[in-house]
C-alpha cells in the first residue's frame, strides 16, 4: 500500500530521476531500502535503454546491484520487494560480477556446442563416423601401441563399411578416422566437465536461483542423454544393410534425432545465457515496445520454420540426398522428379526417399529466405529498436548466405569444406533467431510502469 502511494507521488512530481540521482550516491556498503531499489532500478532503465544496443540496457539493470550483498537475509528481502511491485526477478544473486560470470560460462558452453555440431558434421563427411565399434559412458583412452591399434583395426575390419566400403583400407587410413570419431566423443565429454564443475561451483557459492538451477538441470540432463544417442545412431551403422546394393550408414530418423537433441542443447543454453545477461530486452519507449510485440508476431513462425529446415538437412545428410541431384534450380532435366512418390506408405517418400528429402529442403530453405525477406521488408516501417533492426539486417544477410552456401555445396558434388561450413550456416541461423526472439520478448511489468511514466514514452 505503501509503495503503490508513493508510486503515484513521485509520477504527479515528476521525481523519480532525482530519486535515482539520490540512490547513486549511497555509499559503497550501505544498504538501500527495498523501494529505493526498484525505484533506481527502474528510472535507470529508461535513462540508459534509450540509447542504442543490448550494452546500455545490460548496465541500466546492472546498476542497481552494484553493491554486494551481505547477507541472505538482506537478498531475500529484495526479492520480495521486485514481487510485490512487479519487478523484475533475476535468474543470478550475488550482484553483476556473478551475474558475468555465469553468463560467460553459459556462452562457453554454448560456443563450445557448436563446434561439437561443426566437429560432428565433418566426422560424418568423412566417413569417420563408424570407426570405433564400440562405447563405454566414461570412456576409455586411445590407443597407445601398434599391438593396440592393430587390434582397433580388427574390430573395424568386422564392421559392414569396411567389407563393403572401405574394404584394403591400410592401417594408417584407418588411424585417420579413429581419430575424428575419438575426439568428436572426447569433446563432448569434455563439455560435461566444462558444465558440471563450474555449475558445482556456482551452486556452492549461491549464484544460482530455484529458476536456472532447474533450466540447467534440464539441459545437463539432455547433455548426458546425447551421449547415449549418439551411441543408438552409430550402432545403427554397424548392422547389416538389409540389401546387399546398399551402403552401410546410420540411420537418417537416428542422425536425424542426434542433431535435433544437438540443436535443442545449443538453444537453450545460448536463451539462458542472455536471460542471464539480459533480463529485460531492449525497450526505450512504449512505442519501442509496441513495435517489438508486431515482431515478436512473426519473428516465433519464423524461428519454427528455420528449426524444421535445419532439422530436413539432417535427413539429407543421413540419406546421401545430396548427390542425388547435384543441379540447380532444376533437378536433373526437370523441377520435379518423378519418383518423388516412389515409396510405401507415403510417410516414407518424406524421410527416405533422396529426390523428396532433396526436393524438401530445397522447398523449405527457399521459403526461409522469401520469410525472412518478408520480416525485413514489414519492419522497416515499423519503430522499433536499432539493436533489434540490426539482428533482423543481419538474419536477412545470414540468409542470403546460407542459401548460397547450400547450392554451392549442391554444385560441387558435396566437398567436406564446404557441407562443414554450411551446416555451421545452419547453426548460425538459429543463433540469430534466437537472439532476436529474445530481443522481443514481454519486458517486465516493472519496466512498463517506468515507460510509462517516462516523457519519451509518450
């Protein structure tokens, strides 16, 4: 009741920049009252998010906490304040240092997931996939004598792509593949030490809220559970080949759900890690906000349909589609090929069938383009913020690339240079509408109160 009084007060007055002024100069160590808190945090956000980038919102909600907490008690009694107000409830304690912190390592993690993608894409194009014939969860060390790889070598020599692929292969070669495959799993358990320790950690030192504690328990969770499918995707390759025509590889629903899980780790990492740096998206004014909402209405269809794109290249991938037409625009002689309905059942001729996988992709990455186009050319009009139209510039551009990149790909009859950098394309693409649903998202009712009572706004 109090509060909400003073609310008012300070609207009819027109005082709440000297409130802020007045709460900046607390001493270092003093406590602030709970109401000073949110009042400073508050007007700084509209003072410093009017100006341009997701830098100056970060500081304008870093500010407030900028003096260390000393006791959970005085913690505590914050995080009831933001509640009863509205406010805004961030997903670190202990002020901006741990704030950076976490948020560096969360981007760590995330940076580190998509070189696995990356590393993953060309153990495949090299065929490296299926060297090592068996798994252990821990893992196990390389070998470390000739005695030891030639035994390695049997194994392999066991395995249906080495009679029917790879079959003279020489040690040496085989040495080569080994190699891509053990590292590809070395560096994701490397990942779970990279995210376990530091998580320890900040638990220990109680950065963590309730709230991403369990967001990283979740993806901790599918980090372990992306071991074993990748163990379930190679172990499909080691069988027999139902033909003696066809070419042992792992299955394309298997592949195709290893990369998917991949996809899912990498994206909610990278959403925690700008929550957690980001807590409020960039908003300067109402009408920053309001033109933020009509994005946010085409920026989430937008999103699916470039996730379920890079989800079809998995399916090419796992089928070899892409030496199946290497012409563009045309397949072959014609614009649709007709064996596109060649299968039974007909669910079949989606995942299976290398000239509708193919045709697929080609359908879906090209209306990605055309969408993404359609996003720019609706927003120009549209007042929204410089840091947002940047991201949507940038997606367009990322876009435009991407699509090159794949018929570059297509053209050159599937080089490992050039399918590597294109699945890093992909990856690319779902980091950029990422960033921007995040940069659209519903700012906090605390953050509304302030634009509205700011002048600007108006």
């Amino acid at each position: 009741m109090f509060q909400s009084r003073l609310v008012s007060l300070l609207r009819r007055s027109k005082t709440l920049t000297l409130i802020k002024d007045c709460c900046s100069r607390v001493p270092d160590g003093a406590p602030m009252a709970p109401t000073s808190r949110f009042f400073a945090s508050a007007s700084t956000t509209v003072t410093r998010s009017s100006l341009y980038g997701f830098r100056y919102l970060h500081q304008g909600f870093r500010s407030p906490y900028s003096r260390k907490m000393s006791t959970t008690a005085s913690l505590s009694s914050l995080n009831q304040a933001q509640a009863a107000t509205g406010g805004l409830k961030l997903l670190v304690t202990e002020g901006p240092r741990a704030q950076k912190m976490v948020g560096g390592w969360l981007f760590g993690c995330a940076a580190w997931v998509f070189s696995m993608v990356v590393l993953g894409g060309v153990t495949r194009l090299t065929r490296s996939g299926l060297s090592m014939t068996d798994w252990k969860f821990t893992g196990s060390l390389p070998p470390l004598s000739e005695e030891n790889w030639q035994l390695e070598f049997e194994k392999y020599q066991q395995s249906p792509e080495y009679k029917r692929v790879n079959k003279g292969m020489n040690i040496e070669d085989f040495k080569f593949i080994y190699w891509m495959e053990y590292a590809h799993r070395m560096w994701g358990r490397g990942l779970g030490i990279a995210f376990a320790l530091p998580l320890t950690y900040f638990l220990a030192k109680g950065y963590i809220t309730r709230q991403l504690g369990l967001r990283l328990a979740a993806l901790f969770a599918l980090g372990g559970g992306q071991g074993l499918i990748g163990w379930w995707m190679v172990k499909s390759g080691l069988e027999e080949p139902v033909s003696e025509y066809v070419q042992p590889r792992v299955s394309p629903y298997r592949l195709a759900t290893h990369l998917t899980s991949a996809f899912v780790i990498y994206c909610g990492l990278l959403w925690t890690a700008l929550s957690v740096v980001m807590p409020e998206p960039p908003s300067g004014s109402l009408s920053w906000v309001s033109g933020a909402a009509k994005v946010r209405k085409l920026a989430l269809p937008l999103s699916a349909l470039v996730g379920i794109t890079a989800v079809s290249g998995a399916f090419v991938a796992g089928n070899d589609a892409g030496h199946a037409y290497n012409t563009f625009p045309k397949m072959g002689d014609v614009w649709v090929p007709e064996d596109i309905f060649s299968m039974e059942p007909l669910v079949r001729n989606f995942f299976e069938n290398t000239s509708t996988v193919q045709l697929d992709h080609r359908i879906l990455a090209t209306a990605s383009l055309f969408s993404i186009g359609g996003l720019w050319l609706a927003t120009r009009k549209l007042d929204i913020h410089p840091a947002v139209r940047s991201v949507i510039g940038s997606t367009l551009g990322m876009a435009a690339l991407q699509v090159t990149l794949g018929i570059s790909t297509l053209l050159s009859y599937v080089p490992v240079t050039l399918a590597s950098a294109h699945q890093a394309g992909a990856l690319t693409m779902l980091t950029l509408m990422i960033l921007l649903t995040h940069s659209v998202r519903k700012p906090s009712p605390a953050l509304l109160k302030s634009l509205t009572s700011s002048p600007r706004s108006g």
